[in-house]
C-alpha cells in the first residue's frame, strides 16, 4: 500500500495532536473577526460594487475578510507558541513563526490598501517582495544542498543563499498572485485553500512522525492548523450568496502563508517539495490558463477578464454552486496525488510529477479553455 509507511517510527501521532488548541483558538477568533469585519466595512463603506462585466455580484459586498482570516491566523499561532514555550529549539521555531506572521501581515496590509485605494500592479509586487524578505530575515528558505546531492552536485553556501532569494520571491509572487486570480466566486478561494492547507497539515504530521526537522515540524503544523482554522472561521460568511469577500487583503495573506509552507517543505528530502507544490496545483493550473490562454490570444497577460477556469464552467451553464463543488472535487483530487508523491521515492515521483503537468494541460487543451471569445475578452480593471 503506498501509504503503509505514513506513520513513522520516530513520533507517535499523540505528538502532532498535542498542537490541537491552535484550531479552535483561530477558527473562533476568525468567526468573531470575520463578523465585526461585516460591520465595519459596510459602516465605512469600504465594499466591492458590481460592475457587470468581472464583477458580476448584484450588490456592493463588505471587504475586509482577509483582516478576519489574519486576525484567526494570528490568534492561533500565538497559541502555538504557548504550547511549544518548553521546546529545546524554541528560539528558532519562534524566530520562524513570528517571521512568517510578519510576512502575512504585511501581505495583508498590502492587499487592504490595494481594496481601498487601488495598487498598481508595480507597487503590489514591491509590497509582496517586502513580505517575502520577512522569511529570509527569519532564515525561512529551501535546502538546495539536497536538490543539489540528488543531481550529484554540491553546492557552496553562497551560491545556495544567492538561488535561494529570487526562488523565495518566486514563490510568494506566484502563490499569492495565483490565489489573488482564484478569488472570483464566492466560497471557491477560501475553500480550496483549507482543502490545500488540509493536505499540507497531513505532509507536516506525516514528517513529524518520521521525526526529520526539530524545529520545522512543530512550525509546519502550527502555521496549518493557524491556517486551517482561520479559513473556516472566514467561510460562514463567504458562502453564497457572500456576506463579506476576502478582497486582495484575504487572498495575498492566503498566498503569503502557503507560499512559506512550500518553502518549509523545501527541507530533507525534494519529493516533499515536489509534493506540496502539486498540493498546489489548482491554483497553479488556473494562473497558468490564463496567462497562457491571454498570451495565445495577443491579449495583455495582466489586465482582468472572465476567462479563468471557473468563469468558464460558468459561461457553459455549470451553476455557482456546482462550479465552486467541483474546483473543491479537483484540489483534492491535486491534494491526493502530492501525498501519493510523498509517499513515492524521488526517481517515481518526479515521473509523476511530469505526468501530472503533461496531463493537465492537455484536458484544459482538449476541453478549450484556451480560447478567448465572447464576455471572455480582456477587460480593464476599475
């Protein structure tokens, strides 16, 4: 079975759940923030009007979500860092936590301004770049030497930290962009991100147990549950018809966050990497569509249109509700796969890997969610 060795021998699972406070503590916390969010956005009109074309709600909706989300995330791992205050590496664990808390607030920040006032896209990438500096200052970032050992190289550490900044970068601006363009029905982003987040905490218990990082895997499953909680106290509200979006405050801090769990994983062994990064995958299929899709076109790759993945499941008739459900059916379905990955030694799981790429591009292919007609045109943002 290709899960038999899940549980490792070096923690009992009793160890993860010792974590457990973390999720109640964000998920109320998140509940309670989410709904004075409501009050507050619509008291200082701070809403997302409709404008017919991308935004095609029937009525100005609260933003300010993401600060709800933030708010639970924040609660939670603070309540983490409760539980671990005996640790022996408690120092560097917290130095990892609080960086990426840093990094998630300013990610937030950013977003927020962009909700109210409207970013250019220069200033939100500077914004993300300054969120993704917060984990190197915290030490955040991937273990090269194994990649390199893998390849039969070795790697001297300067030239590691001189890779490891723009792929650090890289991998915040593709995440929280990605889950930025995924953030148009209500309840899709969030949901696929808890679903995302899920299999993430599962990868964290499964290394916990095989005992690999002293310092990484209690911070791995504390950011999940932090995550995991925050999300579903956020959701009540987002499910359609939506109460209060996430706006860009919501959906760059949800970026910011599993962008840091990537890179966490980035240690020991590549396939774990390998394996989160397709946990990833519906956000990545979408952004790629698109951009993809935009280029094929002629159309300019960064102005906003309805022709994402799930506009266009609406655009042939699929209901919102059913749209959302099935995007919910294909992130678990990546979800499965990277923890099959996991499970895999390196050689079968980059295989996999390359299938999985080749595989779904062509259903998006095949299926024409390549082509830009009609309502699916590029449109101008506001």
């Amino acid at each position: 079975m290709i899960f038999s060795q899940f549980v490792g021998p070096e923690r009992p699972l009793s160890w993860s759940l010792q974590f457990w406070p973390v999720l109640p503590c964000a998920f109320f916390v998140a509940l309670t923030a989410t709904w004075l969010c409501k009050k507050i956005a619509l008291k200082l009109g701070i809403v997302d009007r409709p404008d017919a074309v991308v935004k095609t709600h029937k009525e100005p909706v609260a933003y300010l979500g993401g600060v709800g989300i933030l708010a639970g995330l924040t609660v939670g791992m603070l309540a983490g860092v409760v539980l671990m205050k005996d640790f022996d590496i408690f120092d560097k664990s917290l130095k990892w936590l609080l960086g990426i808390l840093a990094g998630a607030a300013i990610a937030c920040t950013v977003g927020l301004i962009d909700d109210i006032v409207d970013l250019r896209p220069r200033q939100k990438f500077l914004g993300q770049i300054i969120a993704a500096a917060a984990l190197l200052a915290a030490g955040i970032r991937p273990d090269l030497q194994q990649a390199a050992a893998f390849l039969g190289w070795t790697m001297p550490d300067w030239l590691e930290w001189a890779i490891d900044i723009p792929i650090v970068i890289f991998f915040v601006l593709g995440a929280t962009n990605s889950l930025n363009l995924l953030d148009g029905l209500d309840g899709l982003c969030g949901g696929v991100t808890a679903i995302i987040t899920i299999a993430f905490l599962l990868l964290s218990i499964h290394r916990a147990t095989w005992g690999f990082s002293e310092v990484g895997d209690p911070v791995r499953i504390i950011v999940c549950l932090g995550m995991v909680g925050g999300v579903l106290g956020f959701l009540p509200f987002n499910r359609h018809p939506a109460k209060i979006f996430m706006g860009d405050a919501g959906s760059l801090l949800l970026g910011f966050v599993t962008a840091s769990l990537m890179i966490l994983f980035a240690e020991e062994i590549f396939r774990w990497w390998m394996a989160s990064i397709v946990i990833f995958g519906l956000p990545i299929l979408d952004t790629a569509t698109a951009l993809v899709r935009r280029w094929l076109n002629r159309k300019p790759l960064f102005v906003s249109d309805r022709g994402h993945i799930y506009d266009q499941m609406i655009d042939r008739g699929i209901p919102l509700k059913k749209t959302v459900a099935i995007c919910y059916g294909l992130a678990a379905v990546y979800a499965f796969i990277g923890l099959a990955i996991s499970q895999m030694r390196t050689r079968y799981s980059v295989f996999i890997y390359l299938f999985v790429i080749v595989v779904s591009g062509g259903i998006i292919w095949k299926k024409g969610f390549l082509k830009m007609e009609g309502n699916r045109g590029a449109v101008k943002k506001r």
